[in-house]
C-alpha cells in the first residue's frame, strides 16, 4: 500500500567548531523557534519566552526524527569507531561494519552500528541504540550530490518497534559561512528572532 505524507518541518542548521549547534526553525507554524546544541547541553527558545528550555537528544521534533538527529550533522566528533565486521555483503556491494560508541553522555545515542560501502566508506545504514541497549532506530542513507561532491542527501529513519512509520530527512544543500559567536550564546538568542541570519 502506498504511503501518504502526514507533516513536513524545515529547518536551517549551523555548526561551527568548539560552539555547538544552532537549529532555526523555518515552518510558518514553528517560526521563531531556535535550539541550541553545546556539548551535552540542548536548549529550546521559544518566540515569546524570556527563558530556554532544558532539552534532551531524543525529544522528539517530527516522526521519529530528534533533536539530536536534526543538530547532530557530524558523529566523528561525538562517537569513538571501531571496525566491527571488515567484510560484508549488502545488496550485493562489499561493505564493512564499524562500531560508534558515544564519547560523553550527551550523544544522540550510546552506540551505532554504522555499516559503510568497502570501496568508499559512504554510508549506507545503521542501527542507532540507546544507553539501556534497545533499539531506538535503523537509518538508511541516500547517495547524491551536494557542492559537486558525493554526500549523504537524505537519511531515512524506522522506529526499533513498529517499523511502518518512516520519517526521510532531506539535506537540500550546505554552504561554508561566516557566522557570528554571539548566535551560540543563549542569552543572546533569547532576545532575538534571527529571521535575518
């Protein structure tokens, strides 16, 4: 049976190294809306509130998608790797398995089976676990394009338990910018929109 769209959220990430991340929410319904990302601490800034709330990775902001998933875009700085199964077979191309394990409680998740293509190390899926060892999610990565290098243009994630419920991440594009410290500083996001960042 063929799926139907239930909601779609946009958003603009920025990173930059030894700040964090900074989730500005795009939606008409969300406008306003900011996260902020600094090592193990995530806060949400509301349009009309005075304070940031106290957030976790794994609050939930679409589907299956998390806060985490959304403002993590890199896990080499956040996961130590280990190769796990050096010689795989998946849908026919030679592949290998690492092991990410979290490197502060903070992570996302506290461990990633990550399974990569052998002849160029792109990803191809993981199954993401949470600290009590469960299953919280499988990801399954799609090739393509982005600034005339091959990249990672969506990942899609399954719910551990009940498989049916897919939510796609899209990545439309990445750009190198200069942007301001202040825009990592919470008490300068609480006093403004960055409607024009």
């Amino acid at each position: 049976m063929q799926g139907s769209l239930k909601a779609t959220q946009l958003y603009d990430v920025y990173t930059k190294p030894g700040k964090g991340s900074l989730v500005v929410f795009k939606s008409a319904a969300e406008a306003g809306q900011k996260m902020l990302m600094q090592d193990d601490n995530y806060w949400l800034f509301m349009p009309k509130s005075r304070r940031p709330i106290r957030i976790t990775p794994m609050q939930k902001l679409l589907g299956d998608a998390s806060v985490g998933d959304i403002s993590s875009l890199s896990w080499s700085e956040s996961y130590r790797a280990e190769v796990k199964q050096p010689k795989l077979q998946v849908n026919g191309e030679d592949a290998l398995e690492l092991l990410l394990e979290a490197k502060s409680k903070g992570a996302s998740y506290h461990k990633i089976e990550l399974v990569l293509s052998a002849s160029d190390s792109f990803p191809l899926a993981a199954n993401l676990y949470l600290q009590s060892g469960k299953l919280a999610k499988t990801a399954q990565f799609s090739r393509g394009v982005m600034n005339n290098h091959p990249a990672v243009i969506s990942m899609k994630l399954l719910d551990g338990i009940q498989q049916k419920n897919e939510t796609i991440i899209e990545f439309k594009g990445s750009r190198t910018i200069d942007i301001d410290d202040k825009l990592f500083n919470p008490s300068y996001l609480v006093r403004n929109n960055l409607e024009n960042i």
